[in-house]
C-alpha cells in the first residue's frame, strides 16, 4: 500500500452504496494519485466489487464489518448498539490515527453523533458545524452550520465564522475570506438579540477576520460574501430551498424545451452549452458536507449521492487534510487571548 | 365613480413610484371592472400621470398628501411623525370604511406597523403574519410568515396555519387545503421545543384542517403542502433564498446561451418556449405579499416593482376582498370552542 493520505469510508451508508462508494473512490484515486483508502463494510459484498478495479485495489484494505446503520436508525441506536458498523469503525480508525479522515453518505444524525462521541471536538471549539459549499454568481461560498446545532448562542456562532474563515482560507484558496451573519435585513435594529450578540461578538475579536456585517438569504447564491454564519435550523432550510428552487426551475426548463418543434430543435443546437449549464448547477459537484471542528476529518456525502458525487466529496476531505484544515483551527483560535477563548456556555435562547 | 370594490393606494412607495402604480392601477381596472381607487399622494405629480389614462381617471380619486415614508425610515418615524405620509393616509381609508383594502410598494416595516397600529388585529389573532404565493411543482403553496414575526409562539404558528388555510381557500381556489409546519426533518423528533409544541397545537384542533405534519425546505418548492407555516426569520430566509436561486440559475442560463454561435441560435429557435418558462417563473407573477389577520386587506408590493408586479399586488387584494377572506377567518376562529380560542402570549422563546 502507498500514499500520504489514508482515508477511511464507510462503504455501506448511502443509497446505492457500497457500489457507487467504490466506483467513487475509483474516480478519486485518479484525481488524487497520493490517495489510498481503508474500506468498512461487508467483504462478501466489496471484494468483487474491487476485483474489477484493479489500480483502486492496490490503494484499499478492506475492514469487514458485519453491521450497518440505517437511514432512519435514532441516534441513541448509532451510539449505544451497532458497535460493529460500517460507520463507527470508519470513525474509529480516525481516532486510532489509522486514517486522516473519513468519508460517509450514511445517516447524518449517526454520523455527527458518532464522530463527536469518538472524535470529540477541537479546542476551543464547544460544537462542531455541517458546513457545505454552496454554487454562487461570484464562484463559491461556504455556508455553516446547516443542521448540526438546532439552536445557538452566540459562542458558537462565533466558532462557526472562524471556521467557516478557515475552510474558505484553506479549502477555497480566498486569500482573505469575508463573513456575513445570515439575518432578515442587513439594519442593525433587526433580527433576534442572539443574531445581534452574534455580530457584536465577531466584531470585537481580535483576529484579524473580515467581517461584512449581516447579509440576507439572497445574499448565499449571490455571493455577497466567501463565508456564510447561521444556525443549523436556518441553514438547514436555506440550504433545501436552494436545492429545491434549483430542482424547480430545471423541471421548468425541461418542459419549456418540450413545448414545440422549434424549441426541442433549438435544445439540440443549444445542448452543449446547456450541459455547461447543468453541470455548473448539478448538486453532485458539490456534495461533500463537512463536520467541522472534530479531531480529524470527516465528511458527509449525499444520502442519494452517486459515484460522481461520492468522488467530490472524497475531494473535499482530501483539500481538507492535504491543507491542515484542522491545525489552522487551532492555530487561529490559540491567537485568541485567554480571556477571550469561548467557553462552553448553555443555550441562550 | 362606479364600482363595488374600493381599494386605497398608496401611491409614493416604492422605487418607481408613483408612476409605476398608476399603470398598475390601469392595468388592474383593465382586469377587474368592478374596482375603483382612492389614490394617496403628491397631487401635483399623480395628476399629470392620471390624465395619461383617461378611463383610469374616472374610477380614480386623489387625495392629495404630503408627506413620504423613506425605504430607510425607522419605524417609530413612520407612527410617530409623518402623519400626513401617503401610506398613513391609505391605511386610514380602510380604517374609516372607505376603502375595503390598501396596497402599498412601500417601506415593510413601516407597513406592518402602521397598519397593525391603525387596523389592529381581528379577533382571535394575536399577530398578523406576511404571507406570499410561491410557486411550486404541483402548482402553487401559500407561504407565512415571511418576516412580520421575528420571534413566534406556538399559538402564533397556529393562528398562522388557521389564516394560510383560509388563505389557500379563498384566494388559491383549493377545496380541502393541507398544512406543513417548516422544520428540519420529518421525523417527530427533530427540531426546536417551539415547533413541536406548534405540531401538537394543530394536531389538536377540532376545526377541520388538513395537517400534514412537519416538511424540510425542498417541500416548499416541490408543492408537498398548500400552506407552509414557519416563522417569519425562517420564512424571510427562505423567502430570499428561493428568489435569490432563481436569479442563479437565469444568469448562468443566460451565459450558457451565449457560449457559441450554436447556442444563440437554438435559443432563437426555442426563444417562445423560453419565454413561457420566464413568465413562470417571473417574480412579478408573485408580487404581492399580504399581511393577514388585519381588520382590511393590507398588500404590500415588492419594493422595485414596476407596473405589471404592482398590478398582480392590486389583484391579490381584490381576490382577498371578493372572496370575504377576513370574514372567513373571523367564521373559522368562531368555530373553536371558546377554552380553545388563542389568547394573546408572550413570547415563549
């Protein structure tokens, strides 16, 4: 086995794994030739699917695992039972140092909790964040938390903007990221007084991060700012609007394009340049939702996800190791002041 | 002057006013025959304009002000001072029965509170919510509250669902209309305390509803519901998000048609289908947000409206008025059983 960076997957969450969880790490190893894997899940059911691989088998050891965790399996059964799944043992290879990070498309709610349970959270950080790039006018922006945290205070949501400034510094190359606090109108007067504490708590930091103040739902597609702060509730339903909105308008299209003769006829000639289209809006360029502010990497793939989407977000975690996401959270949060390092306080609201 | 249905415009809000209302207005005494205005603003300025369209001049009336709520007025300018405002003065048409609704491109805030203020609330409600069309899949879903209620109670959400219900009767035409309270999962055991105290209120219910329970984002867009109840922070996100992805995806649509020589011309081809699929999904299609639970007809038209946006504002009132929609909702909280009907709470976040 070679490579620098080892990557654990579960192969078993998702859809239509543990094909597409193969297939995608396939496509992953060619973009990422450092690249090799540790591969939990069913041997019965992964070592044929490697056979026909032959390059990605020589990058992957297979860990048999006899459990899987279900879609709508509770948390309390991720955590307590299921000791020997796909999910945990990925994780755990995490912790053991096996592996840099982990890649899942199983069940977001075992995932977070099983990661934070065995991972635990950074220092300095009381909660970690699901946090996804998300297509805008002027490139891409990193939107957390987008359902990891139900309700905030404003310790971390504070937390959320430095990472949230560290991914975009790392992950997207911006030299110097601007954070906007996702609100109801950019007026100081308006929004909950959490919001406001918020704001005032990320403008009085020292660290020298470029906070533009408050920024409003249509502000995430157009771009308004590189790193998009709210909680997980609002973030959650932004984040499903956009791709529902999304979904909408190319079923409109779609049957627009069905109307005539004429404009199916205009779609052909069109079809190049509307594939560009879709592809730039297509969901699976960017899947790979990350668990930020954990003791190693972990990423979240798209429950539906298939293996295209299944290699962006072995991509995700792979940018995020290669640039030491995670030593740049602790260095960052170490420049804090003592006095200032947020400490864990209950919810507010 | 002729004409059953008399509606108060305020005829200085928003950025193209006050010429962009009186072709509105024009446009709407095309469309509905029976409607006839009192029209609120400079006089100077309002009767050159309504010279231009003679027929509008005889199912019109100006009343002459002098006074104008900027966009940025805060809201305590706009219900202390500026008492001979165009807005103030429209509002206190429909107070005094003279007209039966307003419709106003005006300052938001400065809307809801004037109008809640001068209107109050109907019986049994205890805060008026911002509610809009948005269009869907399956056709169209009434959505409140997009952002007159920052903070919400469990009885609020409840009295929202009970107003968009009455709502998506009326005004939308559907005979048995289903209820989706927003949240973060479907399962019962995801989200704030809040909503779930909400869910339990709706459920509970002895009036005739349609609950369907708890949607995510996507839902709104794909029609699962007719009425999406959420809170007016979450609403005004996902508000904003939607319309903001909208204008994502036309920009990169546009940019792909201009990609080669190819392109161009199968858009030229396909340039009627195209259109359609414009005007479905043109935001001036969907202009006019009412606030509900007022003793009137309140529309607000969005801000940058032009003619044809301020027109389908106009029409939404005229739907509200024609079809009793105040008096259905006063008839549906009667129904309750008097232990049952809300009373007004404090905030209980």
């Amino acid at each position: 086995m070679s490579g620098d960076i080892v990557l654990a997957l579960d192969a078993m969450g998702g859809d239509r794994a543990p094909a597409m969880v193969i297939r995608g790490a396939n496509i992953a190893r060619v973009r990422h030739p450092s690249l090799c894997f540790l591969v939990f899940g069913d041997e019965r059911k992964l070592a044929p699917l490697l056979r026909k691989f032959r390059r990605l088998g020589q990058v992957c050891t297979i860990r048999h695992t006899t459990e899987v965790i279900e879609p709508n399996d509770r948390m309390a059964i991720a955590l307590r039972q299921r000791k020997d799944s796909s999910m945990r043992r990925a994780i755990l290879a995490v912790s053991e140092g096996e592996a840099a990070g982990v890649v899942s498309a199983g069940n977001t709610g075992a995932l977070m909790a099983l990661a934070k349970f065995v991972l635990k959270t950074l220092p300095g950080i009381s909660r970690p964040a699901i946090a996804s790039i998300f297509p805008t006018r002027r490139g891409e922006s990193v939107v957390l938390d987008l359902g990891a945290n139900i309700e905030c205070t404003s310790d971390n949501l504070f937390q959320f903007a430095i990472m949230g400034e560290v991914f975009a510094r790392t992950v997207l190359g911006v030299s110097k990221p601007t954070i906007g606090l996702l609100n109801v109108g950019e007026e100081e007067v308006k929004g909950h007084e959490l919001i406001k504490s918020a704001a005032a708590r990320i403008q009085e930091t020292e660290l020298p991060i470029e906070f533009a103040g408050f920024i409003e739902g249509d502000d995430i597609p157009a771009g308004t700012v590189d790193v998009v702060v709210t909680d997980g509730f609002t973030g959650n339903v932004a984040l499903k609007v956009a791709e529902g909105t999304g979904r909408l308008y190319t079923d409109f299209l779609r049957a627009a394009f069905r109307r005539s003769v004429f404009s199916k006829l205009g779609y052909l000639l069109a079809r190049p340049a509307l594939n560009a289209f879709r592809e730039r809006v297509d969901p699976r360029r960017y899947d790979g939702a990350t668990l930020l502010g954990l003791n190693g990497v972990v990423v979240k793939s798209h429950g539906g996800t298939d293996h295209k989407g299944f290699a962006n977000a072995i991509g995700v975690g792979v940018d995020m190791i290669s640039q030491g996401f995670n030593a740049n959270i602790i260095d960052e949060l170490s420049r804090l002041h003592s006095d200032q390092v947020p400490e864990p306080t209950s919810a507010a609201m």
